[in-house]
C-alpha cells in the first residue's frame, strides 16, 4: 500500500506550502524574544572566553551584571570589564565619541557611575556579616581571618641579607650594652 501524498486539488501543494511557512514564522517568533533576553548572557559569555564586550547598550551591560554568577564574578575579572564597557558605552550615547577611559581618543571620559547590582548588593551583605568555616587543606586547618604567626616563621620568611643585618645589629647593642654595663661596675669599685 503505498501513500499519496498529492492533493487531488490543484491548489493542495501551495496550501501545504503555506502551513509549513506560518508554522516556521511562529517557531522563530517564538525564539524571537529568547534571542533577546539572553544579550546578558552573551555578554557574560564573550567576557569569560575573553572576546570583545563592545557594541551592546549600557542596559545590556546591566542586564549582563545582573546575571553574573558569583563564582564567575569572584574568580574573573569579568565584572570590572562589564562596568569598563558599560561605561564607556555611556560616555559614547552622551556624546562622548568613541574614546574611552584613557583611549586613544585623547581626553579622559567622564565618569559615569553604575550602581551595584541587586545581587552584588546581596553578595556584600552575606560578606559582613559571614564567619567563614574552617577549612582542611594539606593536613592542616585554616581559619579564615585568623593569622597563625610565631617567631620562628616570621624570621624563616626574611631575606638572608636581612637576617645578617640583623644579627650584626644584635651583636653591636650587645657590645654597647656590656661596655657600659663594665664600666658602670667599674665606676662602683672605684668610689668605694
């Protein structure tokens, strides 16, 4: 048995023609908006494989920092290089022509500041108020913010010329501080 696929109405192909294309108008339609929303993560995107961040608008670039993950904001640069081109993609719609902070343009651009971010404002206040948890690494315990210092390390960890330096200036108060200590004693066997 085999299928028939043309229409014994003449206009049966173009009709099926027109059902394809409106299905394919609403597909792209409907990705449409998608491409758009996702300008933040395109943004997020070039900055961590290290590509341009030029040609979006300052709303991009905001949208870019909202979306920013902390991981990706704390182990990169990426926020600093988001503000960079955000700014100087404010200077360019005020007028300020396409030279950007100590461009090649000449000038310096005006500086233009940029709020933190709801989640940045949220990141800095976890940050205050956080007593970080010991962590185990090579054997030992670490305690974040707490600084493990004693004598034998402090010196292990200076320069060998600084070291000699050091023990010189020892041995030279020692001998001032016996000369006198001599002569003190000395003073005293003579007045009695």
């Amino acid at each position: 048995m085999s299928v028939r696929l043309h229409s014994r109405h003449p206009h049966g192909r173009s009709s099926l023609l027109a059902v394809l294309v409106a299905t394919l108008v609403c597909a792209l339609l409907a990705c449409a908006p998608s491409a758009v929303a996702d300008v933040g993560e395109k943004i997020v995107l070039r900055c961590t494989h290290h590509e341009s961040l030029s040609g979006f608008t300052p709303a991009d670039y905001r949208k870019a920092l909202g979306e920013l993950e902390a991981d990706t904001e704390e182990y990169s640069d990426c926020a600093q290089r988001i503000r960079q081109a955000e700014e100087a993609a404010a200077t360019r719609a005020l007028g300020g022509g396409g030279a950007g902070l100590g461009g090649p343009g000449g000038g310096a651009a005006a500086f233009v500041p940029v709020a933190a971010t709801p989640a940045q404002q949220r990141a800095i206040a976890r940050a205050e108020h956080a007593h970080p948890a010991p962590v185990a690494l090579a054997g030992h315990v670490i305690d974040p913010g707490v600084v493990h210092a004693d004598i034998a390390s402090a010196f292990s960890t200076l320069p060998t010329p600084l070291l000699a330096m050091l023990a010189f200036l020892l041995a030279c108060l020692l001998l001032v501080c016996g000369g006198a200590l001599r002569n003190r004693v000395r003073g005293r066997a003579d007045a009695d």
